[in-house]
C-alpha cells in the first residue's frame, strides 16, 4: 500500500467519524418533547387534571427545575429518574420549546 492511499483512507475515515458525531449530537427536540406529553400532555398541556404544564414554561425554571430533579432522583417518585436520561443540551432545548409554547399563565401552573 502507498502511504497516500493510507493517508487518504485514514483521513476519509476521520471525516466520516466527525459527520456521524455532528449528525448524533443534533438534538430533535420535537421528539424529546414528545416523550413528555405522555404525563404533561400534547405540547406541554396537560388535561384539566393532569400535571404541572410545561407549555409557557419560563426557560431558566424548566432547566433549574430538572437539573434538581436530575441531582435528586429519589426525592421524587418518578421525575427524577426520567431528568436523568437527558443532557444539559437536551433539557435545554426543551426549555426553548416549551418557554416558546402558548398556554402558561403568569408563570406555570402546577
């Protein structure tokens, strides 16, 4: 083999590893979102009866508010164990999604 072709193939190697990186560290946060609505309901609004709504959300309370849920996950009886299944990069575009949301009222409801 000639070091140019190792060379090329060595550096075609690298590019691939950098665009499958940057492929997987885009987040989706359509889908992270969605796999809130099963308790918080369809784009953060519960039904009358459901649980704190995310719709609205101010960005800074989402992202404290799961970062303590992460920290603490047996303070909680389900909450803190789905806030560690996310990045810091995911919790906060999802604060973005839903800070960006109709349907808080004057800060959220619980």
């Amino acid at each position: 083999m000639r070091p140019s072709f190792l060379a090329a193939a060595a550096l075609a190697a690298i590019a691939s590893l950098m665009f499958v990186s940057g492929v997987s560290a885009q987040v989706d946060v359509r889908n992270l979102a969605n796999s809130c609505g099963v308790c918080h309901g369809t784009d953060g609004k519960p039904p009358k009866n459901g649980l704190e709504r995310l719709a609205g959300m101010n960005k800074s309370e989402f992202i404290n508010e799961m970062h303590e849920l992460r920290n603490n996950p047996k303070n909680t009886h389900l909450m803190g164990y789905v806030a560690i299944g996310f990045s810091d990069l995911e919790i906060s575009k999802m604060a973005d999604y839903f800070a960006s949301l109709k349907g808080a009222k004057k800060g959220h409801v619980r």
